[in-house]
C-alpha cells in the first residue's frame, strides 16, 4: 500500500494555495473568507435600523468586508458574532445582526433604574448564498452603542464549510 504524502494543495490554475499540511499535521485554509472589526467610536442611530460603522479592519481574508457589509463570496455555512457595549445609560439597547437588510439575530439589554454598561454577544450561524449582505444594526431611533480603542464592540465572521 503507498501512502500520499501532501503539504499543498493548489487551485485548479495552480495560482493559490488552497489547503497546506505543515510537518506536524497542521492543516490551514489560507484563502478561506474571514473577517474581525472594530468599532473605535460610539455611535448614536438617527433613524430605525441604522448600519453600525466599524472604524477598524483588523483582518480581511478575501477582501469581502467594505462599507460595514460582508458580502458572501461563496455559498455555504458561515459563523458571525457581534459583541457589543451598551452606553452608560439607563436605556433598553437593541441591536441585531441582518442578512440582506432583514434581522436574523437580536440581542437586547435591560433597562434600569441606574446607569450601566452591559455587554453582549450575539451568534449566528447560517446557510448563505453568494452575494448574500451581513450587517450590525441599531435597531432604534436614537439608541446608542459604545465603541472604543480597547475592542469592546467587534464584528466577525468566517465560512464554515
């Protein structure tokens, strides 16, 4: 019996790699669609289901996050969390993640009588379609949510398979 030996395995042009195998039996998918970003100042919603604005891209692999929407490249299973910081306040926050401008997961923190920060995350796991829009959004007229240099409101997402 031989056995095949494989640490990369190319693209039918032979012009990427698509799955490489270290010495150790570590398996990697370079080119596999993800993404992490930040949000680094607070945003206040002007109107109903207000697009949150991430100020800082810290990884893009394929380039498919712009203008605070991932967009599909490729149809199959993707996981996305959305962690968010309320502001210090004493109001009901409501935020949602959306899939072609229709929320597909909410999150909501409680109003009180004191002010607080919570913080929340939201999970979604999902069968997408190409060119499919994934956003953040204030689900309310003049609701806020918090944004620093210290990572407390971030978006993500990759493909699963």
């Amino acid at each position: 019996a031989s056995i095949l030996k494989v640490n990369t395995i190319q693209d039918a042009t032979n012009s990427n790699t698509a799955v490489s195998v270290d010495s150790n039996g570590r398996v990697t998918l370079p080119k596999v669609p993800a993404f992490h970003c930040t949000k680094t100042s607070s945003q206040t919603a002007s109107g109903d289901d207000e697009t949150i604005v991430f100020q800082q891209i810290d990884f893009d692999n394929g380039s498919n996050f712009a203008n605070n929407t991932f967009t599909v490249p490729i149809a199959g299973v993707y996981f996305f969390s959305f962690k968010w910081l309320s502001i210090n306040d004493s109001n009901q926050h409501d935020l949602q993640i959306c899939v072609n401008g229709t929320a597909v997961s909410r999150s909501r923190n409680a109003s009180s009588s004191s002010s607080s920060h919570d913080t929340i995350t939201i999970n979604y796991l999902a069968s997408l379609s190409v060119n499919d829009a994934v956003t953040c959004q204030i689900d309310q007229n003049g609701k806020k949510v918090y944004g620093s240099t210290s990572n407390w409101t971030t978006f993500m997402g990759y493909l699963i398979g």
